[in-house]
C-alpha cells in the first residue's frame, strides 16, 4: 500500500551521506539531487542516513536542511526525514500548541497508528519535549474536544480481529440513546470509540446501521455547525475508513482557495509508506481526477517534485 519508490540497487548509505553533501556544496543548492535520494528511502534508510551524516560531518542532517530549503519545500523534507514516531510527535506537539476546534491532527494520529506506534510516538515526545503529551492535551485543549481526545491519545487498543457480537449490539444501543439525547460528550460513547479495537467497533457500527437504518455519521450530521460533532465523525471515519478520511483531507486541501500545504504535507509524508495506494484510488474515485495530476496543478517548483516522489509518480 505505500507508494515510495526505492531502486532496487540502493547506495551505500556512505555514499548517500556524501551526496547530500555535495547537494549542499557551492552557491546553489541541488535540491534534485536532494529529492532524488531522500525521495526514495524508506524509513529505515533514511534514519540510518542521518546517524551516518551527522558521524561523517558533524552535524545533524535537520539543521543541514534548514539552512539549505526554505519553505514548503523545506518543511516537506524535514517531516519526511524525522523518524516516525519523532514525527508523529511533532507534529502533536504543533497541534496541541496551536489547537482550535477544527483542527483534526491529534485525532489522527491517535486513531490510525497501532497501538504500538502510539505508544513510540507518546515516548518521543516525552524525550523530545521533557514532558507527556498526555499533560499538553490537558493543558492546550479544552472542554469536550479535551473529554474527547485525551483518551484518545492515551488508548492502547487490542490489535486482533475477534469480535464480541453481543457486545457489539448492547454498545451500538449505548451509541443510538446518546445520540437521541443529543449526548454526543457523553463518557460512555467517547469510552467506546476511545477503548475497543477497530474490529470490535466495526461491527458496532454495523449492527448501528443494520438495526436503526442511518449509518452513524449520517445521525452525527444533525447539527452541521457543531464543531465537535464535526471532530466525532472525523473520528468515526478515521478509525472505521482511514483512506476515505485522508482522501477528504487532502481533496479539502487542494480543491479550496489557496492550497492547504501544510494540511497537504502531513498526510503525504505520514501516509507515503504506509496506505498511500488506498488514498489514491479513494481520492480518484470521488474526485474523478488522479491525485498526481492535482498535485502538479496545485503546487509548483521543488515542493511538487518531492510530494509526487512520494506518491509514487515514475517520472518524479
């Protein structure tokens, strides 16, 4: 499912660090060169590049690429670069900072990684930040978007695919009283969403739609100016659809006026080695146009070239 190219004959990791260096060299940058191998290493590649730079030059690969890029360019290349769970922390640690109620990057992160992802990228940000994720959730978000997304940061779901169709029926009842109550910050249907596995709340939602007739988001539309509401079906897609949800993200991101880049940054260098192909085909199917295609029309210049490497454009 990822769509990261990697050649086949792959470069010492020596000779990687060296060309980089070379990229670096002189009056102007070689930002092709620069593209042409970070764009095509995966992650454990790409880690072992940056030990090996900073062991061969003195200095971390990060600030080598901050004082070279600029821009989105530079700010595609360095999320691409950081170590998964450092991104993911980052990339936390800039949403809790910045949080207002539109804003779904936590949720993300917390729905669509494993459990044991989660658990690396909580541990980054204890190591990168001097303090828990958990603490700057409490401290930057407030009121229901709190109630809903510390727990949600905080979850290690079974991974398995055994479901409990009891259960599944007694909590999909659970979910319908709430919602007619209009409930949607109740502690029971957050606890639901925010503990049992992705197969356990499959089949919830299934039994949801099979014996009340509206699949749960249609029901979570009542109120469309609801802001919460609108984070809880984003968190219903993410962890039921993860494709469907990002394909939205980034169709949001470049159909608006004036391209969302950092919306568009995000989900391309996180989901690149992981679902990228899913995305795709979803992205196409509702908009009618390859995502590629719409990236070259929406961006220009070096931030184009990298963001079609790493969706897998043959002629990036």
């Amino acid at each position: 499912m990822s769509t990261l190219i990697v050649p086949q004959q792959v470069p010492s990791v020596a000779d990687d660090c060296e060309q980089l260096r070379k990229a670096f060299a002189g009056w102007g940058t070689n930002e092709d060169l620069i593209i042409s191998i970070l764009g095509h290493r995966n992650a454990t590649q790409r880690k072992q590049i940056r030990q090996t730079y900073a062991e061969m030059h003195g200095e971390d690969l990060l600030k080598a690429l901050d004082k070279e890029l600029t821009n989105d360019f530079e700010s595609l290349v360095t999320v691409w670069v950081l170590d998964p769970a450092e991104r993911d922390a980052f990339l936390a640690n800039v949403a809790t900072k910045k949080f207002t109620s539109t804003n779904q990057v936590l949720m993300e992160i917390a729905c669509t990684r494993s459990s044991h992802e989660l658990l690396l990228a909580r541990q980054a940000y204890h190591a990168r930040y001097k303090k828990s994720l958990e603490e700057d959730v409490a401290q930057h978000v407030t009121g229901d978007f709190c109630k809903l997304l510390f727990p949600l940061v905080c979850s290690y779901r079974y991974e398995g695919d055994e479901v409990n169709m009891s259960l599944a029926k007694s909590e999909a009842k659970i979910i319908r009283d709430k919602i007619e109550k209009k409930s949607y910050n109740d502690e029971e249907l957050i606890r639901i969403l925010a503990t049992r596995s992705r197969a356990q709340i499959n089949a919830t939602l299934n039994q949801y739609k099979n014996e009340f007739g509206n699949d749960i988001n249609k029901d979570l539309k009542t109120e469309p100016q609801d802001e919460f509401l609108a984070l809880l079906r984003a968190t219903v897609k993410c962890l039921t659809s993860p494709a469907r949800y990002f394909a939205k993200v980034l169709r949001l991101a470049i159909e608006r006026r004036g391209t969302d880049e950092g919306a568009l940054t995000r989900v391309v260098a996180t989901r690149a080695e992981v679902d990228m192909k899913m995305i795709k085909e979803e992205y196409q199917r509702r908009s009618s146009v390859h995502l590629e295609r719409a990236i070259g029309k929406d961006t220009h210049g070096d931030y184009e070239k990298m963001l079609l490497a790493l969706v897998g454009d043959e002629s990036a």
